[in-house]
C-alpha cells in the first residue's frame, strides 16, 4: 500500500493541520498454524572409498556441481590391472583349447570328462576375469547423484580406507522443510497443505508443500512431525537454514489490510 499525503484545516482558519494517510489495497493473507523448522537437502552423503589404497588422482574441484556417475577420485589399482591381463590371455588360450576339444569329442577322440574339466576351467577364468573388473570398478569413486561437492580431504598419495572422508555431495536442488505442529491437529488432512516461510538473508516469502506426515506423536513435546518439500532449482537457499512457517489452512486473494492502530473500538463495533 502507498501513503499518501493530504492537509486540512483547522476550525476557525488558524492554520493548517498535516494528516497522514493510508489507502487500503486488496492483497494476499493468509491464516494458519505458527511453527518453526528447519531445511535439509533433498540427498547428503560423505564421500567414502570402498576399498583401501593409496589416492593416485583427484577429477573433482571444490565447490562445483557433479553428475550422477562422475568419477572423482581414483585408488592404485595397478596390481589388480596386471592380474586381470594374466587372466585374459588364459581365458583366450583356454577359449581356443576348448574349441579344439569341442571338435575332437564330436568325433569321440576325447573323453566327456576330459572336455567337462575344461569347460569348468574357462568358467573359473572367466569369473575370475569379473571378480577383478568389479575390484577395479571399485578403486573408481564415483558420485553416487547429481549434486555439489564441497570441500577435498583427500590429496594424490594420500592413504584411504572406507572410514577416511573424501568429499561431502549434497544436493540441493530440492529441499525438505522439516517442522512440527501440535498434537491437537492430528485430526486434520495435513498432507498437500501449502506452506509459507521466511529465512535469514532474505525479505523474500516462499512456499513449500507438505509431503509426508509422521503421526507417531512426540512423547515429550506432544507434537506431530511434518515434512515439505521446497523447489530450490535457483538455488536461492541452503540446507541448515532455520524457518519461521505458517501452515495455510485459510488463504484469501484480496484481504483488504489495515494498520491496527487506525481500527478504533466502540461499544458493540469498531471503525476504522
């Protein structure tokens, strides 16, 4: 609403009195549940090896955005490369054996047995030859979704093992707006309910929309736990950020709104 300057006079002419003015515009208000929460990324995790070895290359720099499947560190595998080249040049003689003896037992000239036992070796090669190509898959850190990556703890030649933090991913394009209401409202249709919030940093108001509901009630605060789901494709806010919410249970498009100091009370009504 706009102010808007007006003057009058005073009785008897003595002078002009300055007046204030407000005009009073159709707006958007909303009436509903007061509570707090809290926003969290839609997905986190630590970045961990699965396998110990030494870091022989990082492909990530901080703070950037990755893709599902990216590779971001790389672990010493070249023992298992060499073992798996030995195991390919046996699969591939054991390969032409077994051709050879596929055709001398077509003419009887090898015994079943003899044929079977071989077979059985190409398939324990070519099992070995998997088993070390998921070894190796494994020294390959990957990140897991599309996120962004934050801070390296990690460098070429250092040692990992599983418990040794790489990198921590989160994504954050969606966020989840955790808060809770109070035990009285478990009667009401909460899931889709729109919310609005405000955060720290910004006069902006934003709008989430209820998504799962917990209705195991909290011993201890009598509350129900909510959750809501914000789209945060412009990245405006960040997970960890504390929010001040309304869950809108009555919404109108044109409320006319008035300062409360202009509402002045009569006997059995008010005026403005």
């Amino acid at each position: 609403a706009g102010g808007q300057q007006g003057q009058g006079q005073r009785p008897g002419g003595q002078g002009q009195l300055p007046v204030t003015g407000q005009v009073a515009k159709p707006s958007y208000l909303t009436n509903g549940i007061r509570s707090a929460g809290s926003l969290i990324a839609n997905e986190e995790v630590d970045i961990v090896s699965k396998v110990s070895g030494k870091v022989t290359a990082v492909y990530f720099k901080e703070g950037t955005r990755v893709k599902k499947g990216d590779l971001l560190v790389k672990i010493y595998d070249d023992d298992l490369q060499a073992q798996l080249r030995r195991s390919e040049i046996q699969e591939k003689m054991l390969s032409e054996k077994l051709e050879r003896q596929r055709v001398l037992l077509s003419k009887d000239a090898v015994s079943r047995e003899a044929f079977d036992q071989l077979q059985t070796d190409y398939n324990v090669i070519l099992a070995d030859i998997n088993l070390l190509k998921v070894r190796i898959a494994e020294t390959e850190v990957r990140a897991p979704f599309d996120g962004v990556i934050g801070f390296r703890y990690v460098s070429e030649g250092t040692y990992v093992t599983p418990q040794v933090k790489i990198a921590h991913l989160v994504d954050q394009s969606v966020l989840k707006l955790d808060f809770a209401v109070s035990e009285k409202h478990v009667s009401e249709d909460l899931m889709n309910k729109k919310i609005s919030f405000e955060t720290e940093g910004y006069p902006d108001e934003f709008f989430a929309t209820v998504y799962a509901v917990d209705y195991r009630i909290d011993e201890t605060t009598r509350t129900i736990g909510l959750r809501a789901r914000f789209d945060n494709r412009a990245g405006k806010l960040v997970p960890g950020m504390f929010a001040s919410l309304t869950l809108i249970t009555d919404e109108k498009a044109n409320a006319l709104q008035v300062p409360t100091e202009a509402i002045v009370p009569e006997m059995n009504e008010k005026k403005l």
